[in-house]
C-alpha cells in the first residue's frame, strides 16, 4: 500500500494517480501482480491532512519488492514530492 498525505484536497490523490499512470505506460506488472485505487483513506481528512491510498498486489513477494523499487525511483524524483508525505506500507494490516 501507497499512502500519500497533503494539506490541499486532490493533491493526495492527484499524486498517487501519477504513479499508477507511470506503473501502466512504463512498468510491466509482473504476472500476478495488481493495483486498485487510487482512492481516498477511510478518513479523508484527519489532523488538517487529506489522505489516500494506492493498493499494489502480487502472488509472489519477490515480484513486488522488484516492482515497489522502480515504483520508489518515480517517487522520489516527482514534481510533487515536497508538497505531499507519502509512505509504502509493504503488509499493511488496516487502510486508515
């Protein structure tokens, strides 16, 4: 799971959707592998923050840690980097 953060609504959101963009015209999903969202936390807005989310799947724990580090090369080289707090969440246990 993707979690991203950021004080103006849409920004969280706008952002993760980037992501999932470049995941589907770049990377070639290793088979078995899926994403959902994104979509807006349980709790869009909590503590002045507008929260949201990028579900990312795989059968095989391999194929998603080879595919979370090109995802995380993206991440860290996005235009909006500074203005939103994301997380990668590996064995998310709950979507707050």
């Amino acid at each position: 799971m993707i979690r991203a953060e950021a004080t103006r609504q849409g920004w969280a959101e706008g952002f993760l959707r980037d992501i999932r963009e470049m995941m589907e015209q770049q990377l070639a999903a290793p088979a078995g592998s899926h994403w959902s969202g994104p979509f807006p936390s349980p709790m869009e807005k909590r503590a002045g923050l507008y929260r949201a989310q990028l579900l990312i799947q795989s059968r095989q724990r391999g194929d998603l840690h080879q595919l979370l580090l090109r995802i995380l090369t993206f991440l860290v080289q996005h235009k909006a980097r500074n203005k939103v707090r994301w997380s990668i969440d590996v064995d998310p246990l709950d979507s707050y």
